[in-house]
C-alpha cells in the first residue's frame, strides 16, 4: 500500500486574466495540510495545478522529487476530491466507485475486492446496487472518498468537499478522512474555509492571501496568540463566529 509523497510548489506563477498568483510552498509527505485563505485567494488553484487541471506559466510543482509540470493529470499520482463529488447519476455506488480502478469497468477479482473494501471502509456496505438519488450528501461524499481510496494514489487533495454538509456529518467525514490518512499515512491536502475543521484534523497550515503564501507551519501555531497576523485577521473579521469560543478568545 502506497504511502505519501513530499509535493514542492517551486515559484509556481499562474494567471486568471487579471489576478496573478504566485506560489512557493513545501508540502510534508504523509501529513495532512489545510490550505485556508480569503475567496479568490487561490485555494482551489493551487489543488488545481498540483493535480495538473491548471498547467503553470512559469515554475515547477515537483511531488516526490519528480517534475511533474507538464504531466497530464492521469499520469500524476494523485487522487482528488471535489465539493460536488462528480458521481455519475447512472452509476450504481459500487460502478462509480470501480471507475477508481478501471475506467471501462473491466473489473478484475482483485478489483472488485479492493471495491468491496473501500465501500465497507466507508459505511457503504449494503448499498452496493444504490444510485447517488438514492444517497444522502454524506453518502455520496462517502462514494467519492471510496473511488479515491481503491485508486490507492499517494496524495490525496480535498477542495472543500464536506461545505454543503451540516456540523454532524461534517464532523463524521472529517473523522473518516483522518482515520483513513492514519492507517495509509498518505498526504492529504485539505482546503476549507472552517479554522475548526484545519484544527481538527491537520498537522500542518497553509494560509493563502492575494494569489501567494502567506504563512506556512504547523496548525497550532496559527491559533496561538503570537500567530501569523494574515491568518489572525482572517479567522478575526469573516470566521469568528463560526470559531469555537476557545479559539475565538485567542483572536481577540
């Protein structure tokens, strides 16, 4: 079983239109690392281009030591999970979850093995045969992780993935995605705009403002009271309500 990789963003320089980002970050091999940072500040970018959606204008993004730049995004070895999980509704879950291993569905023994793995890692034992209609949000959410884990690639990254879900099941995904890093110490990178959710399950923060890095280091050290002062702006003026009160006493 593979573990995690170690991802260098190496002066990354990336454009849409008229908002310029720049990123020049390390990313420890088998952590979890939040990235947070204002909207538009270039979270979902920089998953994007580690992914190779987005291709650089200048730069290299290098995982395992390995220039991956200008690799398609099938060839790299990452797994990724969006917010609207991207299920196909004509799919049975076990369907959308073998695509992880065949893209035509010609399923091996061993295939249907790691499937029938991953959906009871998940909870998703017994709804094989279901359609995503048939699932809650969690559920579906709960399919996509299981098509990510039989694909069984070194990084993982989450764009925001448990947004839409209320504080209970989000709590459960969080709790599931940090079981799942424990027992295969893959790196998971986690963007979220929740400073409790970073708090809850990363070893390590990036906090993005205006298309760079603005602070990087390990997650306690943003909410400690001599923390990076971009983060504690953030969390002061849009997240304080949705701070739990131990930390929200820190920020003032």
């Amino acid at each position: 079983m593979t573990t995690g990789a170690a991802i260098r963003l190496d002066h990354v320089a990336f454009s849409y239109g008229e908002a310029a980002m720049n990123f020049d970050a390390a990313i420890e091999a088998s952590a979890i690392t939040a990235v947070m940072g204002p909207s538009g500040s270039g979270k979902s970018t920089l998953l994007n281009l580690i992914a190779g959606f987005e291709t650089p204008q200048a730069g290299r993004i290098l995982i395992s030591g390995m220039d991956v730049t200008r690799l398609e995004p099938a060839a790299r070895p990452v797994s990724m999970v969006f917010q609207e999980n991207n299920l196909f509704a004509h799919l049975s879950v076990e369907q959308n979850v073998g695509l992880g291993r065949s893209p035509a569905l010609r399923l091996a023994a061993e295939d249907r093995e790691a499937v029938a793995g991953a959906l009871d890692r998940t909870g998703l034992a017994g709804k094989e045969k279901r359609l995503p209609r048939e699932l809650s949000g969690g559920e579906r959410q709960r399919v996509a992780l299981a098509r990510v884990l039989v694909r069984d690639r070194p990084v993982l990254l989450l764009d925001e993935p448990f947004a839409a879900l209320g504080p209970a099941l989000r709590d459960d995904m969080l709790d599931l995605v940090q079981g799942v890093h424990e027992e295969r110490k893959m790196t998971v990178v986690l963007v979220t705009h929740r400073p409790e959710d970073a708090r809850r399950v990363a070893q390590r923060m990036i906090f993005l403002d205006n298309g760079t890095v603005a602070a990087s280091g390990e997650t306690e050290f943003f909410f400690e009271p001599d923390g990076p002062a971009a983060f504690r702006r953030y969390i002061g003026t849009e997240q304080k309500v949705a701070l739990p009160p131990e930390i929200a006493r820190k920020t003032t």
